[in-house]
C-alpha cells in the first residue's frame, strides 16, 4: 500500500467518524421523535422539522472539516459554505426567517390547535397541521392549503369557537310582507335546522327590499358546512310554503309578470330529499382534519390514562392490604384499555400515512 493513499485513509477517519455519528445521531432522532409524536400527537413535527434544518447544517459544515484535503482547500470551502448560508439568510429573511419567527409567535400564543376551523383573510377550513414554516387548512372544498406563518401571524385570525357557534342566512324580501310574520317563518325555519336561540336581525332597508338575516346556535361545529345549507333550504321552503316570493319588486324592471303569477316552484316528492343513510359533508370535505383531530384527541386520552396509572401506582404503595388488591385490579383494566388505545393510535398513524 503506498504512503500517499495510508496518508488518505488516516485522513479520511474523521470524516467516516462524523457521517456514522451524524447516521447514529438521526436514528436516535427518528426513535425519539416516534416516542414524542406518541406523547404529543402532530405537534412534534413542529420541533422535527426545526431540529432537521440545524442538524443539516451542522452535518455539512463537519463534512467540510474534516475533508481528507489540505488546509487551504478546505478553508475556502469552509468560506464557500458560509458565504452560501449568509447569501441564503439574508435573500429569505423576510420569508424564511419571517415564517420562522412567526411560528414561534403563533405557538406561544396557541389561539388555535389542529382541528379547529378558522379564517384567515378569505380562506376559511379546519386546521390539518401546525408546521414550523405554514399552517396547513383543509378548505370547503376538501384541498389542502398551506398559509405561511408570517401571513397567519399578520392577519387577523378567526377562530371558531369549538362549544359552538352562530350560523346566518340573509333574504331579501319585498316591503308588501309584514315583518312579524316573515320573522317568524325565519325562526322557524332556524328550529328545523336544528338551529338554538334563534332570531332575526332587519340589515337594511333598500329602494326595493328588505334583507332580513337569520341567525341561530350551533352546538356541533363540526357540521359548520351542512347546517348553512341547511338553513338556506329551510328558508327557502318555510318562505315558499307560506306563501311568500324571495323576489323585489325591481324584477318588474326585468320581466312583466301577472300579477296572480308566484315565483314558487312545486314541491318535488320525498324520494328526492337526501337519505338518512348517506354521509354528511363534512365527513368528506374535512377528511384529513378530522382524522388529525382525533389523533390528538386519542394522544390526549393516552396521556391522561397513562397519568391515572402512576397516580393510583403511587397510591397503592401507601395503602393497606385490602386497599391494594383493589387498586391493582383497577391498575390492570387502566392498562389493558390503554393497550388497546395505543394499538389503535399505531392503526390511525398507519391510516394516514398511506
């Protein structure tokens, strides 16, 4: 074996001594983040994707150093390396550390967690991830949207509150209808929709119009989606059915009509209303919001019951004899029904990563 290349060989020990350190150092990683996004649900990708960046960074800057060249080369690669890191920080500062920062803002803060419906400027969906760099919404439309975090953090967010929330519908109607009896066809159509507290509020008073809007309680948010057409259907069958046109009396301007003629069409039989049977909305719309929501709910009932467990552990080492045996036998249901939600969540993670 020549000099030169035992020369190579002892310089190049470094080098493999970092690459297997940084390869035992991620597997660690992985094992850890496994262990932690058990404990805490999705929110661990936050952390996971921050830990990557610096690691990456460290990874390649030992990779340089300990290069088998000389001091020179290895140097202005080291130079070359920053450079490159300092062009990168300063061209994305206003985005990349901007998005940073502002999820860090958004996590202290935490106004909003993954599940949660919100609003941010015109996009409207439920929360399916909290990133290091986005927000990810799933939209009425069931597509996924990324919102950077320097734009969530710099609009105004609204959240809709998961004990419930207000659910609206407007009507223009013609100043020939009695207010009272229009507000109460509103109101009942608001209790048909499975709506509470309902009650109707005059918007405004037009050349032409009236619009009326409609408002009840909604308890189960999770069917946001289905309750709005719901009460629109309702409103518009409730006005029908009484009698009253959902028109102003400017469409006189666009069509003459007689004036015994009614913009109500005929009630169609029942075998065209939707089946009780068949999912709702929401079910399909907000798939994979759901789904992370009830991950964290699940990682959230693992972590109470694992809690329960060492609280009645350390009970029982303080307890008399008779106490004990009851004690363990609640100990050994808590954990045969914790086994079965882990094996559960370990379903559920596999269901959403294929």
């Amino acid at each position: 074996m020549s000099r030169d290349l035992i020369v190579l060989l002892r310089g190049s020990i470094p080098l493999v001594v970092i690459l297997a350190a940084a390869a035992l150092a991620w597997k660690l990683l992985k094992e850890w983040f496994r262990r932690k996004e058990r404990k805490f649900g999705r929110q661990a990708s936050f952390s996971r994707q921050l830990i990557q960046v610096f690691m990456t960074i460290a990874v390649v800057t030992g990779v340089i150093a300990t290069l088998p060249v000389n001091g020179e080369i290895r140097g202005q690669l080291l130079s070359f390396w920053g450079i490159l890191i300092s062009a990168a920080l300063a061209l994305s500062a206003t985005t990349f550390l901007g998005n940073l920062l502002a999820g860090f803002m958004l996590k202290t803060i935490g106004n909003f967690s993954v599940g949660d419906f919100i609003r941010v400027d015109e996009n409207f969906g439920r929360v399916t991830e909290l990133g290091i760099f986005h927000v990810e919404i799933q939209t009425q439309e069931s597509q996924l949207v990324a919102l950077p975090n320097l734009f969530a953090a710099s609009k105004p967010v609204h959240v809709m509150d998961s004990r419930g929330t207000l659910v609206s519908c407007s009507v223009s109607l013609g100043y020939d209808l009695h207010r009272l009896k229009v507000e109460a066809e509103l109101v009942a159509a608001a209790h048909r929709s499975g709506l509470e507290d309902a009650f109707v509020h005059i918007t405004s008073l037009g050349d032409f119009s009236v619009t009326y809007r409609i408002s009840g309680f909604l308890k189960e948010v999770k069917t946001i989606v289905s309750s709005r057409s719901r009460l629109h259907a309702n409103v518009l069958d409730a006005l029908h059915e009484s009698g009253m046109e959902i028109v102003s009396p400017a469409f006189m301007n666009q069509r003459v009509l007689d004036p015994r003629a009614r913009i109500i069409p005929a009630r169609p039989g029942e075998s065209l209303h939707r089946d009780e049977g068949d999912p709702d909305p929401e079910t399909v719309i907000f798939a994979k919001a759901e789904a992370a929501h009830k991950l964290e709910t699940l990682v959230e009932g693992i972590e109470a019951l694992r809690e329960r467990i060492h609280t009645l552990e350390d009970e029982q080492k303080s307890s008399d004899e008779a106490v004990i045996a009851t004690v363990s036998r609640r100990i050994q249901r808590m954990r045969a029904w914790l086994k079965v939600l882990e094996e559960k969540l370990e379903a559920k993670r596999r269901e959403m990563e294929s």
